[in-house]
C-alpha cells in the first residue's frame, strides 16, 4: 500500500517574504512616448498618496483605529461561510448588502432609506466613475470646487467630460453668490460638492446646498465621505425634494474603519439607481467584499463610538496647534488643514525626517493631518513644537 503524502502547505500561509525575480524587466526598452495614449491622458498625474513604513501615518483619512476582535471574527466567519460558493459569480444586484446599507442609513438619518436607493461598488471611487459614465463624458462639463479631491478630476477627464474648478476662497469659503453665478453661467451637467469639504474640513449647509440644486441644471453629487464625523444632517433629506438631481454618495473607508475592504455607495432616487446598472462591469462586487461589508455594517455602533472619541481629540489637536501658533481651519472630518508655512513641500519632508507622514494636498503654504490615535496624535503635535520653534 503506498503511503499517502502530506500536502504541501499552502502558499500564502507560509509568509515567505515576496522578492520579484531578478533580470531586467520585459520590455524595459519602451518608453512612455512610444504609447499610443489618448492625448487627453498623455501629460495627466495618476492618483498619487504616499504609502511609506513610518511610525505614524497622519496623510490619507483612514480610521486610525484597527478593527476590533469581534469584528475580525464575524469577518472571517462570513467569508468562511460563503467560501464555498466561490466558484460561483456574486449577487450581481448586492440585494443584502444594499438592504443593510438602507438599514443602516434610516437608523443613521431618520430617513425611510429603501434597498432601491442605494447602489454599492467598490470604494466611493468606483460609484464616482459610475456616475460620470452616466452623466458626465464627452461633450459634458463637470464643475466642483478647488480645492478638493483630486480623483473628482482624473475621473471626470479620464471619461472624457471637461473639466471645471470654481476657486474657494483666500480662507477655502465657499462664496455662494459667486458659485451660483458660475453654475448658471457654465451649466455643467454635473456639480460635486464635498460636505464636510475636503481638504478643509468646511461644510455647507442645507440652505446653501438647495442654492446649488436650483442653479445646476443636472446632477449634483453631494459627497459625504466624512459625513459621519459632522453633525450637518445628511442632504439624503433633498432626495425627495430633488430627486432626478440630488445624488449622496458615502463611504465605510473612513467611520467604519474598512478602507482595506473598499466599499462606497450612493444613495438616490430609484430612476439613479437603474442608471447606474448602464456603467456597471458584471459582478463588479465580489462574493468576499459584500459578505465582510455586512459584517462591517452588524458592527456599526462600536464603529461610531470611535468617531466620537476621533472628533474629541480632533479639538484638542486643533487647539494645542493653534497655540503653537499655526493657523488652522474648523473642520467637520477627521482631518485639519493647517499652516502657515513659507515652503509647505519643505515642511511636508522635516515632518516624514521625523517619522511623522501627514499630507501635502498641494495647497499652498499648508498641509493636511489626519486625526490619528491619541499616541500619534501625541507625537504629531511634539514634532509640530519642535519644527514650530526651528522655524519651519
């Protein structure tokens, strides 16, 4: 009788350190000139947020705040669950997770939210391009407020809309009368406006949201990415007033601390969600992202908790840099703009010597911190003294 072999170990069990094969790439005789880009393309910058070993990384928003044990085991357990199932393709419709994603939102709102006003996808990134598919692209404009989010623009542009930035203020307001003047003037076929703002943490209200509505002749994307960390009632509230314009769209990559799990969703009226379905790739949400969102969304007391103790120690981060006399603005997310400095760019790097990796958003003479645990925040706010008093 032969004896039976052990199977070997499975591969990504073995936390083998991963080393690409050594030699010369193929085709490393290329160069970017040689591709046939579309012109359009040819001399734009991809999304670009430094991901670097440091001890306290402050640069891209995420929850500081690891997810707790329980969650982790109600994750692997759903993914153990539905593992088996694998072979065959995802809920194309995502029925559950949208089901628990309007449960989620009237518990949060208020709101009678129902399954078909939400629409899910893979990061707030992936329902933005959806929704430009759809209402933006050649031949329509695209208009938002600078700063902000940078992808706004490489999405609308890599659809082929134009693009369209209005410029806030000296101190990042938002002059109503001014951005109501220009979206009457221009009529773009979409307007997004971040509330709360980002990379200045300023919100709108619901007052000078319905100015936007009634100037914009389409769609106006209202992104409330860090809606849960503002105490503004959520413009989910307009759908019903508004509802061939109003589109929210949210995230779990930041409360719920998921940005690993990348699930976004928008939340509009059915007619919306139908059009969504016209720029969806089939299956666009695996079996494993919807089941571990659920999870996630079963969790979501103990994810808000958190935020209450984020938003805390955003004040006192804002307060002991405005006592070393730097200059910062409110902010309604888990993040403050800050400044000034003569060399931003300079500041950004003395800040990474020091082990510290906050964010420079191209805004001149400032930087962008994110709200972190009170230990990094410790430490961010030690650096700051110190650079403060070098003079930087």
């Amino acid at each position: 009788m032969t004896a039976r072999r052990s199977p070997s170990p499975c591969p990504a069990r073995q936390n083998r350190k991963i080393v690409s094969p050594p030699g010369t790439p193929l085709g490393s005789g290329a160069t970017p000139r040689e591709l046939p880009i579309r012109d359009s393309l040819r001399n734009q910058r991809s999304y670009d947020a430094p991901q670097l070993a440091i001890p306290v990384r402050l640069n891209t928003n995420e929850s500081p705040f690891p997810p707790a044990p329980a969650l982790i085991h109600d994750i692997a357990e759903s993914i153990r669950e539905v593992a088996a199932d694998l072979h065959r393709y995802p809920d194309r419709e995502a029925v559950a997770l949208r089901n628990d994603l309007a449960t989620y939102l009237t518990q949060r709102t208020g709101l009678a939210v129902h399954t078909s006003n939400v629409w899910a996808a893979n990061g707030s990134n992936e329902v933005l391009q959806h929704i430009l598919h759809v209402f933006g692209g050649p031949g329509r404009r695209v208009l938002s407020f600078a700063p902000s989010y940078s992808m706004y623009r490489i999405i609308a542009e890599g659809l082929g809309s134009e693009w369209m930035e209005i410029q806030r203020a000296e101190d990042f307001s938002l002059d109503m009368d001014h951005a109501v003047a220009m979206i009457a003037e221009h009529h773009p076929g979409v307007v997004i406006v971040t509330n709360p703002h980002s990379p200045t943490g300023h919100r709108l209200g619901t007052l000078e949201l319905e100015r936007i509505l009634h100037a914009a002749p389409g769609i106006v994307v209202i992104d409330e990415a860090y809606g849960e960390y503002s105490t503004t009632p959520s413009a989910i509230g307009l759908i019903n007033r508004f509802p061939m314009r109003v589109i929210v769209t949210r995230t779990l990559s930041k409360a719920f601390g998921f940005a690993g799990g990348r699930l976004g969703y928008l939340v509009a009226a059915p007619p919306v969600i139908d059009a969504m379905r016209l720029a969806r790739l089939p299956y666009h949400l695996s079996t494993i992202t919807q089941s571990a969102a659920r999870a996630a969304l079963r969790h979501a007391d103990q994810s808000l908790t958190l935020v209450s103790i984020v938003t805390a120690e955003r004040s006192q981060v804002s307060k002991t840099l405005r006592q070393l006399d730097f200059e910062v603005f409110d902010s309604h997310a888990n993040f403050l703009l800050f400044g000034r400095f003569a060399d931003a760019p300079r500041a950004w790097r003395r800040y990474l010597d020091h082990g510290v990796l906050i964010r420079d958003v191209g805004t001149p003479h400032h930087l962008r911190v994110t709200i972190g645990t009170p230990e990094d925040n410790a430490r961010f706010l030690e650096v700051s003294e110190t650079l403060r008093a070098a003079g930087v």
